[in-house]
C-alpha cells in the first residue's frame, strides 16, 4: 500500500505529463492545419499531371518502343521497396502501420523468391525495419532537419530512385506512405512507381487531339521521371498531415488517460486520508477510555 | 473569336496564377510561343525561362521547366520552379544568376549552354531592371 506521500508524488508527476501531452495535442493540431493545406496546395499540379500522363501512357503501354519507366524492364525479380513514415514517434501507430504493411510486401516477395531491396525515408521506418531486414536495406534517408518538406526534398529522393532503376538496380517500385482520409483516420497505401501504372477509368475522357513538341515520346520521357518526384512529394505531403493527425488523436487520449488516472488517485489519496484521520481517532478515544 | 484565356500556372508548392488573359507567352523547349484565344490543343515541354503574360495584368514568372498544356481556351503551365518575378529580391536575382551561371559553365552539349546561357543573360537583364525602375519590364527572353 503506498504511503500518503507517494500518492500525492504520483498524482503530480501524472499531472505535469498531461500538462505536456495536452501541449503536443495543440501543437499537433495547429501543425496539422499547415500540413493539410500544403497538401492540399499540391493537389492541382499532381492531378493535372495525371490526366496528362494518364492519356500519353495508355496509347503508349502496349507499344514496343515505350519508355522503361511506363512499360518497365520486362522482369519483376528485383523490387525495390520505398518506405515513408515520420521522423519522429509520439503519434499512435502511424509509424507502426505503414511499416507493417511494407513488411508484409517484402515477406510475400521473399517468399516468391524475388530480391527485395528497401529505402527508408523517415527514422522511425527504418528503426523498425532495419530489425527485419536489417540487409535489404540499401539505404535511409531522413527528413529529420528539414521543416517544412519541400518539393526540392522529394527530387532528391526520386533522383536517387530513377539513378538506380538507370543502373538496373531494381525493376518495379513500391511507395508506401499513409493516406490522409481525416485526422482521425489515416490509410496505409501501397502505390506502384515504376513501371507507372495508371487507371483506365479516368483515360477515356480527354480525347483531345494535341499537338505535341517536341513530340510525344519526347514528352513521356520528359514527364516520366518528374511523375515519380511529384509522386513522392504527394506521399510525403499526406504522410506530414497523417502524422499530425496521427498524433493529435494520441495526444488527445494521453490526456485523457492521464486525466482518468489523476482522478483514480485522487480518489485513493483521499480514502487513505479519511482512514488515517479515523485510525487516529480511534487511537485517542480508546487512550481515553483505558483511563 | 474568343479574346480571352484562362491561364493557371502550377508548381507542387501551390498554384501560383490563375487569371484571365488575353496572351501568353511560354518559352517550349523549341523556342518561345504566344498563345491567343482559340489555339489549337498543344502539349509542351518547356525549357527554363520566362512566362510573359499579356493581358489582365502583365506579369513575368520564372519557370525552371516543366510542361504547358493548351487546350479548351486554356492554357496550364505546370512547372517544378515557379515565382513571380516580382517576387525575386535583388540578393535572390545575384544567387540565381551565380547557380544559373555555374549550369552554363558545366553544360556538355553547346544547345544545352545556349540554354543555360540565355537564362544567365534574362537574369542579368531582370537585375538591371530592378536596379534603374524597380520590378517591372524585363527584356530580352
């Protein structure tokens, strides 16, 4: 049984903790309203890069002089796995999601007998796949120092990415990230990058007849490669508003917990007090009567 | 003949323009082209350089390439880099006259260094203006 004075040390510990998640809970959500609207901001230039992409590369998909990155290598034995989470913990399992379903990705591949290969963006991703597949993966990029992800940073990273698919590092590209849905839920996705894969729903309504310059398969070439940094730039923009998000509804029950639990001790504090005060009593009055 | 075009220029960051106009010019990887109303549906690649607009109000932004797409009495830039000109600081215009300077140099293919080149040269144009009026005109694409 904890003495008095325990209880009311463990009551304020618990009391300054909730002090400090209530503090993130703000934070996360005044962060998350700038997350959202970056990401929303970057909505008209990814879709517009769709449709456009979407129309070339269905008539060029079958033909036997397109480009590698829509038709790809015409192997699929070595897969490269890119896995965005957050840099930093403290937001429910956001992290823990997307790398679980990367995982299950890279268990079904090795199980089939294909190599897997896996670039981490984001600490927390890597520190729990590098416990997995601690050889798969080639390499880990953090976001860590960067404030507001910008579109440069996605560049670097599918810079890297199209070098390696130049050298016949990889032949088909995973992105995984998290969908922002809402704040409270947040999807897992994987998206295949290369080859780029495309709806046929959405194709056949732009059937305009443009003139392309220089030409069309100059234009596919041009676009190809910028399709796969705007891709990531928009994971990586979701992943931003889904970890906000994320840790905003952590954050909310950490209070809450905490709040639960102040109350619970509080309870006992005073049921203990009262018993004391009684014992005392008791003490004194039986002294009296001894007399 | 319809007079007017809608224009939006877009970049990952936001969407940086999106008025009514009357032209534009666009600088494609084959050269520089105006497009008025009722132009015929045309996909572009475009190089680094300047997009006039005519029209509403006259404005020149910066596009570090990217793509344009006319179609239906519009016409969409899309573009990687995109800034206002008016929105470059003089420190800013010396940066990017430096980095667009270091492409020149390290550029392989003589088209690639004219390219490179005549960015440096619309860059140093862009600060002469800023120095003598302020950001207004700038000339020689």
């Amino acid at each position: 049984m904890p003495s008095l004075k325990d209880l009311k040390n463990r009551i304020s510990s618990v009391k300054s903790t909730q002090k400090i998640t209530r503090a993130m809970q703000m934070v996360a959500a005044a962060k998350l309203r700038r997350a959202q609207e970056a990401a929303e901001a970057a909505r008209p230039f990814a879709e517009r890069m769709d449709t456009v992409l979407t129309g070339l590369g269905l008539a060029y998909k079958d033909r036997s002089d397109a480009p590698r990155l829509l038709a790809g290598t015409g192997k699929d034995d070595l897969h490269l796995l890119i896995v965005a989470t957050a840099d930093r913990g403290l937001c429910g399992g956001f992290n823990s999601s997307i790398a679980r379903k990367a995982r299950d990705h890279a268990n079904d591949l090795i199980k089939q007998g294909k190599t897997v290969k896996i670039i981490t963006v984001g600490k927390k991703g890597n520190d729990i796949l590098k416990r997995l597949f601690k050889s798969n993966i080639v390499d880990a990029i953090s976001l860590r120092e960067v404030k507001q992800v910008g579109y440069a940073n996605a560049q670097e990273i599918g810079q890297k990415v199209l070098a390696m698919f130049e050298a016949g590092e990889f032949d088909v590209a995973t992105l995984f990230y998290s969908k922002f849905k809402s704040v409270i839920s947040q999807e897992p996705t994987a998206q295949q990058l290369i080859p780029a894969k495309f709806e046929e729903s959405a194709a056949d309504a732009e059937a305009l007849a443009y003139e392309y310059e220089p030409s069309e398969e100059a234009i596919l070439d041009d676009l190809l490669p910028r399709n796969v940094s705007v891709q990531i730039f928009r994971a990586l923009l979701e992943n931003g508003a889904g970890e906000m998000g994320a840790k905003m509804t952590a954050m909310d029950n950490a209070t809450r917990n905490a709040g639960e639990m102040i109350d619970k001790l509080t309870l006992n504090y005073n049921r203990q007090r009262q018993a004391q005060i009684t014992k005392e009593l008791i003490e004194i009055i039986s002294g009296a009567e001894a007399l | 003949m319809a007079d007017n075009l809608k224009l939006e220029v877009v970049s990952p960051a936001k969407l940086l323009l999106s008025e009514d106009v009357t032209a534009v010019t666009v600088p494609g990887r084959e050269g520089n082209f105006t497009v008025m109303g009722d132009h015929a549906p045309v996909m572009s690649v475009l190089r680094p350089g300047f997009v006039h607009v005519e029209g509403g109000a006259e404005e020149w932004i910066y596009v570090g390439g990217g793509f344009a797409e006319v179609a239906n009495e519009a016409v969409t830039v899309l573009a990687e880099d995109a800034r206002k000109v008016s929105d470059f600081s003089k420190a800013e215009i010396e940066e990017a006259i430096a980095t667009a300077q270091k492409e020149a140099d390290a550029a392989e293919s003589i088209e690639d260094k004219d390219a490179a080149q005549l960015i440096v040269d619309s860059f140093k144009n862009l600060l002469t203006e800023v120095d003598h009026m302020g950001p207004a005109v700038v000339t020689g694409m």
